[in-house]
C-alpha cells in the first residue's frame, strides 16, 4: 500500500505549478502558447483528394495478368538515374514537406543495382513458385547404400549453407537500396523466398532416412562475399558470376545423376530458381559495366585475382568433390570413374565462368586466370588425349 506522503506529492507538484503560472501572469508574462495544431487539423476536408502527382494513368492487364511491367505506365514507369528520397514513399506517390527521411540509402542510383530484366524475373518468380515440403515425394526416397547416402547428406550439407549464404548476402543489401527501384528489390525479396525454400529442401534432405549432416563446407569464398563492401555490383559479380555458376552445376549433376523421382524433381525446380536468379545478376553488372566510367570492367577483373585464390582453396578442399564422386560413380569402389566425372566439372566450370565475364564486358580470359584456377582447364591433358 502507498503511504500518505506518497499521494500527497504529485499533488503538491500540480500546486507548485499552478502558483508558479499565476506568479508569471501577475508579473505580467504571457503563459506558454499552446502547440499549433498540425497543418492537416486545420486543412480543407478530403484535400488529400486532390493530391497526386499525374491524374488520368490507367495500367490495363495483359494477358499474364495486371503485371509489375503493366503498371509501368506515366509517370509511374520513369525510372530515375539516381534519387534523392530517402523516405520509403512509393515511386510516383505524392510527396509530403516535412516527412522525415527513414533511412540513407547508399544505393541510390540506377546504375548501382539495376537490370532491365528484373520486372520480369519477379513475375516469373511469383508464378513458378513451388512448396518442395508437399510437391517433392518424400516416400519415393528409399535408403541407398550408406556410402551413397552419405555422399548424398554432404552435397545436400553444402548446398544447404550457399543457399543460407545467399540469404544472409542479399539481406544485407536489400535494405541500402532505394525504393525508386523496386523492381529490384521486390524481385530480390523473391530470391531470398527462393534460397530460403533451398535451404530447407536440402537440410530435409539430408535429414531423410534416419539421416544426419555432414561437414561445413571450407568456406574462404562465404567469407569473401560476405565482407565485401564496395558495392552491390561487386557483391553480385561473386554471387552470380562465381558462385552462380558453380552451384547451378550441382543443382544440374544432382538431377542428372538421381537415383529417384524425387531428388530429379528436388534438383531440377531448384535449377529453374538459380537460372532466374542468374539471369539478373548477369544482368545487372553488365549494366553496370556499360554506364559506369571507362575502366570500371577492367576494376572488377582486377578484383578477381585475390578472389580467384579464395576460390582455388575451396575448389581443392576434397570433401564436396569426393561426395560427388560417390554420387556419381554409386560407390567407393568405382569412386574413380567418378572422380574423372568431377574433373570435366571442374573444368566445365571455370569455362562458364569465363565466358559469363566476357559477356559482361570484364576482361578475363584464360591469359589472367589465376594460375592455379587455370590448371582446373587440363589444356594440356586434353592436347595430349587428341594427339
């Protein structure tokens, strides 16, 4: 319970006030005006009516639907080179004076996350989208022989932390972009959708038949990509010019060499997701390398030589490759017919890795590979085998 002296105190603080305020009035000082009233209290009823910034805009669906691209219509369809707003005001709504800024983003021009394909990729994101917990036939996964399905555990493990990898690298962008370019943003919101579901779908995986985990992967390029911060485009040359590659290769050996229904389904809708997400971070740094200043293709080639080294050390790491072999072969035992396998897909790789570069204008070719990501090429095996 409250004593007296406890009641009594704010109660003798509202008297002190009032004497104080009389004193003041006495002395002849004006009392403290009252707060005005907002602008809006006081303004002409429903005038919100009357503000946008274009009247007479009518997006008309097409025949996939009232699309994101459809209503790029007017003034809504204008995409700036760079934008001072710093609210989180949809593009083509009508500015207030005065709102406070809710965030500085630091991607605040096109040329810094754009491409022009993203619009399209969103739609066919949110149409080809897919519930692996109910589509995959989980039944029809019957236990292999352990060495398989361990192999099988341990490519799931690592595809499962580039999935989480993925994840946790566009979340830490998504929030610096301007929403000027939504686009962008609401299509990298379906990716990070998407690497989510892998995520799962592949920790499931591994888990199914009494199963277990297998070992992190080595990680130098996780690391790479997560604590570079010159920029999105840069980010997005290693996610979707290194990494993309690779991890598409394996979505697509995982469906070639399956030994059920499931795991094919489980891997081929996972290629289609990886495919889009590809297809705009191309995109976007070709973009970037032909508006950006002359030189700055030749700055993200340069990058790549520490970058190349990081790689060459997960590439030489033993574990995934050895699993995939398994896979491949269907036992130790022929592990070796395996391995040979995985030696075409080392190479297949760093093929497509090159060519992807070239495309977006970044000079790398097989003359400034770094030495030891070249070896992976066996020019001289392949010399010999058709001599």
């Amino acid at each position: 319970m409250y004593g007296l002296s406890q009641i009594l105190l704010p109660l003798r603080l509202v008297m002190a006030l009032e004497e104080e305020q009389q004193q003041a009035e006495s002395e002849g000082n004006e009392p403290a005006a009252a707060p005005e009233a907002p602008p809006s209290a006081n303004a002409e009823p429903l005038a919100w009516m009357k503000d946008t910034v274009q009247w007479g805009v009518r997006a008309e669906p097409g025949k996939h639907g009232l699309t994101m691209r459809d209503l790029n219509v007017g003034i809504y369809g204008e995409i700036p080179e760079s934008s001072s707003d710093m609210s989180r005001r949809p593009r083509g709504a009508f500015p207030i004076p005065g709102v406070p800024r809710t965030d500085l983003y630091a991607l605040s021009a096109k040329v810094d996350l754009w491409a022009d394909n993203a619009v399209d990729l969103y739609e066919e994101a949110i149409q080809r989208r897919w519930m692996g917990h109910l589509e995959v036939d989980w039944d029809d996964i019957t236990p292999q022989p352990i060495e398989v399905e361990l192999a099988m555990r341990q490519l799931c493990t690592e595809l499962a932390q580039q999935a989480s990898m993925e994840t946790d690298i566009i979340g830490q962008w998504l929030h610096k972009m301007n929403y000027a370019y939504h686009e962008v943003k609401t299509f990298l919101a379906s990716e990070i959708f998407d690497t989510g579901r892998h995520y799962t779908l592949f920790r499931r995986r591994a888990l199914h038949n009494d199963g277990s985990l297998g070992l992190e992967s080595a990680g130098q390029f996780n690391r790479r990509m997560m604590e570079t911060r010159p920029g999105w485009t840069e980010v997005g040359m290693f996610l979707y010019m290194v990494r993309g590659p690779l991890t598409l290769l394996l979505y697509r050996y995982g469906e070639a060499y399956a030994r059920n229904r499931a795991d094919k389904f489980l891997f081929r809708k996972c290629v289609e997701d990886k495919a889009r997400h590809m297809a705009y971070g191309m995109a976007h740094v070709k973009y970037a390398v032909d508006n950006q200043p002359p030189g700055f293709g030749q700055g993200l080639g340069n990058l790549m030589r520490g970058v190349e080294r990081d790689l060459v050390r997960d590439l030489k790491d033993p574990v995934l490759w050895e699993a995939l072999a398994i896979i491949i072969s269907g036992s130790v035992a022929n592990m070796a017919q395996g391995m040979a396998v995985v030696e075409d897909f080392k190479q297949r790789y760093i093929e497509d890795y090159l060519k992807r570069m070239q495309w977006a204008g970044i000079n790398k070719t097989e003359a400034n590979l770094s030495p030891d990501l070249a070896a992976f090429l066996r020019r001289e095996e392949t010399a010999e085998a058709g001599g």
